[in-house]
C-alpha cells in the first residue's frame, strides 16, 4: 500500500512540476513576484519529496518510480505546451 502511495505521489508531482514550471515562467515574465515565488516553493518542496522517494526507491532495486518519474513528468510537459499552443491559436482566430 505504501508503495503505492507513492507511485501516485511520484506520478501526480511530476505531472504538476511539468506545469508549475511554465506558469512559473509566464507569471516572472508578467512580473507578478508574489504568485511567482508561491509557485517556486510549491514546486521545490514536491520535487524535493518526489525525487527523494525515487532515489530511495530506486537504491531499493525499483525502476518503477523511476520510469513514472520520467514519464509522468515528459507527459506532463506535452499537456501544457499543447495546451498553450491551443490556448494561442483560440487568440489568434
């Protein structure tokens, strides 16, 4: 049960980091500190925790964190960049 927990930890965080980190961007860009620096501690204390529980896992024998890690956060990255590019071409037209 615990392992699972973390499983949808691991999974859960990467997919936010993905997306914190854009927002984290736009909102420096937009020169809003307050949201800006909310947003950076947020991610630092999930990536923190998400990566401690991989690298235990993963001295543990157990690639499964790792590869949700990974793949949890790439898939992360598509869902927000898509949705940007959408978000653009909804500006656009």
């Amino acid at each position: 049960m615990e392992q699972m927990f973390i499983y949808a930890f691991i999974v859960v965080s990467q997919l936010a980091l993905a997306i914190f980190k854009v927002l984290e961007i736009k909102w420096v860009i937009e020169n809003n500190i307050v949201k800006s620096v909310i947003l950076f501690n947020i991610q630092t204390l999930c990536w923190l925790i998400s990566t401690a529980w991989s690298i235990e896992s993963f001295l543990k024998g157990d690639w499964t964190t790792v590869v949700l890690f990974l793949i949890s956060g790439s898939l992360g990255k598509v869902v927000i960049l898509r949705y940007y590019k959408k978000s653009e071409r909804t500006q656009a037209t």
